[in-house]
C-alpha cells in the first residue's frame, strides 16, 4: 500500500489524552491505526469502542532492532503516510526513524529548545520561568531536536506547581496538536 500522508497512525504508551483529541478533531485527516508498546495503555480500549483498528505488544525485554521492526511492517500495513507520536514513552532506534524520516510528529510539553527529555514542569518551574508550553515537532534521531512546527504558550504563575502547570500545557497541547498535523499533512 502506498503511504498517503492524510492517513495517521498514533503511537501511544499510556493514558492517551492527546490521541483522543486528534480522533476527534481529525480534519483534513483520517486516524487509520492507534498503536501501543503497552497493552495495557487505557487509550486503546478508548480507540477501540470508536471503531479504529488498534495493536500492541509489550517492548519490555524484546529486542530493540526486532521489536522496531514489527511496529514499522503493521504501521506500513496500515497505509498510514504520518506517524503522529502522543505520549508514546519508548525511544525509537535510528533505523525505524530512517524508515518513516519526515512523517514522523511528536508533542512535547515545553517550549523546545527549552527543556527537552523528562520532568519539564519541574524544570520549569525550577528555572523561575514566567512562561511556559508544548510544541510539535518533526521527529528526528536527536531526542526532541527536529523542527518545531507549532508552539503554544502559557503563563507561569507564582503559585503553580508541577500538577497545575502540567493541567495548563495538556490543555493547550489538545488544541494545538490535532492544527498542527492538520497543517503538517496538508504540506
Ligand atoms: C503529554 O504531556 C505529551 O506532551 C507528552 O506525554 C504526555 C502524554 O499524555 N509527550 P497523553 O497520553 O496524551 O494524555
């Protein structure tokens, strides 16, 4: 099957949050395969009940090369010409990022190139910023290095704390991811 590029595929590892917006905001889009590297990830039965073709399979303690391999057959199986990344907590190795180079989005919660990795309202926060936020970025090799193609901002109060501020940034990542890979397959 030829990749088309409205056809996304959504990586998850957890409670799923962002996919679901990108569900239901799909526009200019069709989700066409919601996978996990955790069975258990509560986003997949969320997934499921709306009708979209799901897979999972533990990557704990399986081989990375192997496992990346597996992902990369059933997501070109699915047709899907973009790879949106939502909370997906497994780090890709350099041969299936080459495979899908250039379709692959993820969203981050900080304003990169500020804060990449984990604990990014805790470091936020411990820097005294007054502003903080999420962006989409093109997946890269470098963890969280590729181009940031939308950013959103919010304001950091004195009286935040890391569950206030992350509560802030998941709101406006909801908003922003389903606009920015609307625009990204349209480009
Ligand atoms: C979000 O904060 C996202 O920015 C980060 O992981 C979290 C995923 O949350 N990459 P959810 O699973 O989409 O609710």
């Amino acid at each position: 099957m030829t990749p088309d590029p409205r056809k996304v595929a959504i990586l998850i590892s957890g409670r799923g949050s962002n996919m679901r917006e990108l569900v239901r905001q799909a526009d200019g889009y069709e989700v066409v395969l919601v996978a996990s590297n955790r069975p258990a990830a509560a986003g997949l039965i969320w997934a499921e009940q709306r009708g979209i073709t799901t897979w999972s399979e533990d990557s704990r303690g399986q081989d990375r090369a192997a496992y990346d391999q597996r992902l990369g057959d059933r997501l070109k199986e699915s047709g899907a010409g973009t790879i949106a990344l939502a909370g997906f907590m497994r780090i890709l190795g350099p041969e299936f990022i080459r495979r899908f180079a250039g379709r692959m989005l993820n969203i981050h919660p900080s304003l990169l190139p500020k804060y990449k990795g984990l604990d990014t309202h805790q470091r936020c926060l411990d820097a005294g910023d007054k502003e903080h936020g999420c962006s989409v970025h093109v997946v890269t090799e470098e963890l969280d290095a590729g181009e940031v193609v939308a950013q959103a901002r919010v304001d950091v109060s004195p009286l935040d704390t890391v569950s206030s501020l992350e509560a802030k940034v998941l709101e406006r990542e909801h908003e922003l991811y389903p606009q920015a890979l609307a625009r990204f397959v349209a480009r």
